[in-house]
C-alpha cells in the first residue's frame, strides 16, 4: 500500500500534480485544488501523504498536505454516494478545519458550493457525518484511535490503508482495527476481513 511519497514536481494541473521519484518513476496524484496551491514550484521537493484506490479497471494515487486532509477525505468517501473525486470537490472548499467545521455545524449550503453536490446529497454528508465531526479539532490526531493509527508508515496505519483500499467504510476500519490480532499490516488486515465476516 502506497501511503506516503517524496519526491520532485514534474507537473502540476489543476487537479493533479506527477511527482518524479528518485528511481525515476513519475506518480500522478489526485489532489485538492487547496493542496495543489500549497505545492511548492515545478522542480522543487516535496512530501504528499496517498490514499491509493483499487477497483476492478483502475488504481488511482491521492495526494494530501497532511493528515488532517486526507483523514476527513477517508470520512467523505465513506459516505454513500460520495467517490474519490467529489470529495476532492468537497475538499477544494477550504481547509479541513473549515469543512470539519462547516459539517459539524449543520451547514449544508456551503457543501453544496462544490461540483456534483446538490441539497440532497449535501444534507446526507451533514447526516452522516456531523456526529463525527462535532470534536473536529482533533481531526487527523484522534487520541482514542488504535496506537499508530495515525501514521501511515506503522503497521496498523498501513492495515487502515489497506482496508480503505478495499472499500470498507472508515467507522468500520477503525473498529475493526481496535480489536484486530498481528504483527504486520498483512496480518492485521487478515484478521480484521475475518471479523467483518462474523
């Protein structure tokens, strides 16, 4: 599970910038236009946290300023009816702070401010997640989450990658993962798929 790259702007678009990697290799990441405007300029050096998505035709890269970004882009995708790229949409609104906060407080209007969101699906978003959000300002380091939840690169933060990849919602990864048996994010992630079974 990719969860993390360093590496150069090679190109920045609208939506997406390609990071050239030491190796060489050129990863495109979908990203907010609030991370885009962050991005350091074309040659320079930088760090995104990934979000890789799987599914049966494609695997495509998300990246993210940080951790905070792409906790409440995990939230937004959990939410039915809402894919990778609206909550990018969702995300380009402004800060996570902001949207957390916009969310916690019922304001739908502003959600729907973003493409691809009309009043239905804005008022599911404040739905489902308002509840979540009402303590926004720990967004992207929860204390009462699993240990080493928040970072990428441990074993349970690679296991959450993992398991999101897979399209299980995020309330129930981390659940799962609280009670989750192993070592490594392989092992991890096996047990965890056991007990989603039961």
């Amino acid at each position: 599970m990719i969860a993390l790259l360093r590496g150069t702007v090679h190109e920045r678009r609208a939506d997406a910038v390609v990071l050239l990697t030491p190796g060489g290799v050129g990863y495109q990441l979908g990203c907010s236009t609030t991370t885009i405007a962050g991005l350091p300029p074309i040659g320079a050096d930088v760090e995104l946290l990934c979000h890789l998505a799987v599914r049966e035709d494609a695997m495509t890269l998300y990246g993210f300023a940080d951790e905070a970004e792409r906790d409440l882009f995990h939230l937004l995708v959990g939410v039915q009816a809402v894919g990778p790229k609206m909550a990018l949409a969702v995300l380009s609104g402004g800060t996570p702070d902001e949207i957390a906060a916009g969310i916690a407080g019922g304001d739908a209007k502003r959600l729907q401010q973003a493409p691809g969101i009309g009043k239905r699906l804005a008022e599911r978003i404040v739905a489902e997640l308002q509840e979540k959000l009402a303590g926004h300002a720990t967004l992207g380091r929860d204390a009462s989450l699993p240990a080493g939840l928040g970072d990428p690169r441990s074993p349970v933060g690679e296991a959450r990658e993992g398991l999101l990849g897979l399209g299980l919602p995020l309330a129930e990864v981390d659940a799962l993962l609280a009670v989750a048996r192993g070592e490594t994010a392989a092992e991890l992630i096996a047990d965890a798929l056991r007990r989603s079974r039961k």
